[in-house]
C-alpha cells in the first residue's frame, strides 16, 4: 500500500549520486542481501588508483544509481566503509584469492551476512518492456498546485498526436513515496502502461507523488493521508480538462493498490470522472487488508504459528489504540506493557520466533502503525465510496498477489458496486499474477525483482478495451 509501505522488509537506498572520471582499476561485485524473507541485489564497484580509490554502492532492484560511501577504508585483506545517510556499514574481509568478500552489512535494526563474488562486469537488471526513445508519441511536461500544499506536483503527459483530442486516463501510485513511472525493483510500470496505452490512442497523465524528490518538514506533505491524496488526483483531473488534446468528458483514473482506493473516492466525489480502473485495489477496510498480507506472507514464509499468532494479535491491539484517537507516547507505553504481559505466556523456547523480544523492534512497529496516514488507512473502508460510484469500473486482481488478496477484496468491490445499484462495472480475476501484474510463481515479494516482466500484455490488453469500450471521442 503506501507511505511507510505495506511492502515487507526492503532496504531502502536514497543518497546523492556522485562520479568522477578517472583512469582507475575497476572491480564489480555482486550480492544478494536477506532482508525478512526475501533477497535483495547488492552490487559494489571499487575503483582505485594510485592516489584514489572511489567506491559504490547500488541496489539495482530498487534504482539504477549507484551511491558514494561517505567514509572508507581499503588494505590487503579487507574493505570497510559507511554510508552516513543511510546509517549503512560493511565491513568485509577477502578470501586468499580475493575473488570473494565475505562481510558483516549493516543498517538500522538490520544486521545480516553478506558474500559478495567478484564479476566480470556491473550487475543489471533486465526489463524488456521498458520503453525507450524515440517514442512514436508526444511526451509534455505538466506542472499543478494543490491549494493548501507548498508543492510543486510534476508529471508526464502522453498524446498520441497534436492533430486532435484524445480520452485520457491518470495513473495513480500504490504504497511508499513514489514518483511518476510508480518505481519498483527496477521496474517502472506506470511508464510501461503509459507506452502502450498512448500508442493505442489514449492519452495518459502520470505524476510524482506529493513530496517525491524533496527534502521537507512541512506537515502537509509529511502527515498527508490517503484522503488528502485524493485530493491531489482531482487536482490532476482538473487541470487537464483544460488540455486543448484532451477531451474533458472522456478522462478516467487508474489506481494500483492504495491508488485504487483513491481513485474510488475521488470518482464518489465527482460524478464527471469517467471511468475508474482498479489495479489490486483494497476492497476491504485498511486493518482486514493489512490483517490478510500479513497472514498470506508469513504463512507463506513458514512463520511458526505461534510467531504469526502474536503478530496478528500485536496488529489487532495497536489499532485498537490508535483508534481511541491516543498520542504515540501513550500508544507505545500501552504496547510495551501488552508486550511484556504477552510475552510471559510464550514458552522460552519459542520467544527466539517472535520479534518483539527487541526493544527496537517494537519502537519502530509501533511507530509505522501509528503514522497519521497508517492511521487514517486502516480505518478507511473502499465500500464507503464504491457504493457510491455510478461510473464504470473495472476491478482486477491477481491470484498470486499477497498484498492485496483477491478471493476476500473482489467480492467486497463487487458486494459495494451492486450496493450503488452499478450497471457498468467489470471485474476480473488474474490467474497466477501477482500484486504488480507480472506472471509469477509464488507471488512472494522476492520474485518482483527477478521477474523480467514488468506487467503482463495481457492485463494491458484488457485495460486498453476497457477504455476503448467507455469512452467516446468526438473526432
């Protein structure tokens, strides 16, 4: 979902990019780093010279930069170094025949081996479908304001041509800060749909979320909620009615995930919207979504059940508490004596399963559970603005996906749209797909990086006919 990220367990890489060109020796390394239950890319390049050695480091699942250490330190037999920014250390040690590194990588609360193997070259990801210039389409630079926000929101308009009008649709992100092409483990895929969509006649508006690319404490970006998110799409909206390419009586939405739900009350809010799209959109209330992820994931993590017991049960008393409306001091004084209470039932043999054992662990639980936008979320029931919706709708959901689970969030789309008495509604079920749409295995959140598929043609397919089908040009 969004903003601390319903997404489990990924170290997050943000820092300055630097470089210098310089004749230097180069070696690449690779890893993989286990974070939860999942693999996470690791590459380094080392550069040295006789009077400078410059090292990298990139997560290529999550972006193509690649970040400069802040603080180094190379000999014979080990290469130490840290990232201030991101509160990450390495320290590791080289094997006799120095083709492999074996380290200690450090960040946060986590703490993990890492063996990084000398290659021959930079590890890169691969997205086919990615598109590259030059486009057999018009890209324009679109800027709006949100009244009340001291931000710029930036984006990318797609136009099939300048000759006449065109329907067009606004993509919406999911969870986390995101910016226009909805970045992923090194997929963009609000950049694949926008492609192809506008290769097919329909134009497409995609925008950085409120905040992305800043540095703030202004309290309306930081404390902004999926309702304040909303607003922000109508905003979108209304800006391109005045488009001279767009045609105002044919502009839709579509939401992936938490954008679901946004585009859902933005659609209850304004009947002029035209059509809406839901992506593995929730349909049930934010605390039974979170509930089911972490049931779905850990089960499928082989979590001892006693483990998965007592996180569900710290889900279910923490929103509890949130929901009387208490400060975080007072939440966190609470959990920590329901912590303590709990735990004195675990038999000392199992308290190695459960992770509240941490002090750290449970301020930083806490603290992402009680964040004004995981607050309002969990609260929030999609079924109060989709009862609500007259326009077309088109839901779809994959079976693998493990974030927003079908077989309890369509029923509930669909039980809300028969409420608003909806005649134009669609709903599909994506066999073997997972929550970004990629043809998968398991749908666990490890596969996303090493999937090459960014979304399957055929759920671009079936969104392309959708639109096609709703909306009547006047050309």
């Amino acid at each position: 979902m969004r903003r601390k990220g319903l997404l489990v367990g990924a170290v997050v890489l943000l820092v300055s990019l630097f470089h210098q060109n310089i004749e230097a020796q180069t070696t690449n390394w690779y890893g993989e780093l286990k974070v939860s239950v999942q693999l996470l890319p690791i590459t380094l390049k080392i550069e040295q010279s006789p009077d400078t050695t410059i090292i990298m480091m990139g997560s290529p699942s999550q972006t193509k930069d690649m970040f400069g250490v802040t603080k180094q330190r190379l000999s014979e037999d080990s290469v130490i170094f840290s990232i201030k920014n991101m509160s990450i250390v390495f320290r590791g040690k080289y094997n006799e025949t120095k083709d492999t590194i074996f380290a200690k990588f450090k960040q946060g609360f986590l703490t993990e081996d890492l063996v990084m193997a000398k290659t021959d070259k930079t590890f890169e990801l691969k997205r086919p479908q990615e598109p590259m210039p030059p486009y057999s389409y018009i890209e324009e630079e679109l800027s709006f304001k949100v009244k009340g926000v001291n931000y710029d929101f930036k984006g990318t308009l797609t136009i099939p041509s300048k000759d006449k009008t065109y329907p067009c649709v606004i993509l919406v992100t999911g969870s986390g800060l995101q910016d226009r092409d909805e970045e992923i483990f090194g997929h963009k895929p609000f950049k694949v749909i926008a492609d192809y969509l506008t290769s097919n006649g329909i134009a497409v508006f995609r925008y950085d979320d409120r905040g992305w690319g800043i540095e703030t404490v202004d309290s309306s970006i930081i404390n902004a909620t999926t309702l304040d998110y909303a607003v922000d799409a109508m905003t979108a909206y209304e800006m391109l009615k005045t488009h001279p390419n767009i045609d105002k009586d044919n502009i839709g939405m579509l939401g992936h995930s938490e954008g679901g739900l946004i585009v859902s009350i933005a659609a209850s809010e304004n009947s002029d919207i035209k059509f809406i799209v839901l992506l593995a959109g929730p349909g049930m209330k934010g605390i039974d979504v979170l509930m089911q992820q972490n049931k779905a994931f850990f089960e499928k993590a082989n979590m001892p059940k006693h483990a998965l017991d007592f996180q569900l049960a710290a889900l279910k008393q923490i929103y509890g508490l949130t929901q009387k409306g208490l400060i975080n001091k007072e939440v966190n004084k609470r959990m920590d004596k329901w912590y303590d209470k709990e735990l004195r039932k675990i038999d000392k043999d199992k308290l190695k399963d459960i992770q509240f054992t941490s002090p750290a662990m449970r301020t930083q639980f806490n603290s992402q559970l009680s964040s004004p936008w995981m607050r309002t979320f969990l609260s929030l029931d999609p079924s109060d603005y989709l009862k609500k919706v007259k326009q077309p709708v088109f839901a779809i959901n994959g079976t693998n996906d493990i974030q927003v689970l079908y077989q309890y969030n369509l029923p509930a789309i669909e039980k809300a749209l028969k409420k608003a008495k909806n005649n134009h509604y669609q709903i599909y079920t994506a066999v073997g797909m997972n929550h970004l749409f990629q043809e998968s295995t398991t749908g666990m959140i490890d596969e996303y990086s090493s999937i090459e598929q960014t979304i399957s043609p055929v759920i671009l397919l079936q969104i392309k006919d959708f639109i096609k089908a709703h909306t009547k040009t006047k050309n």
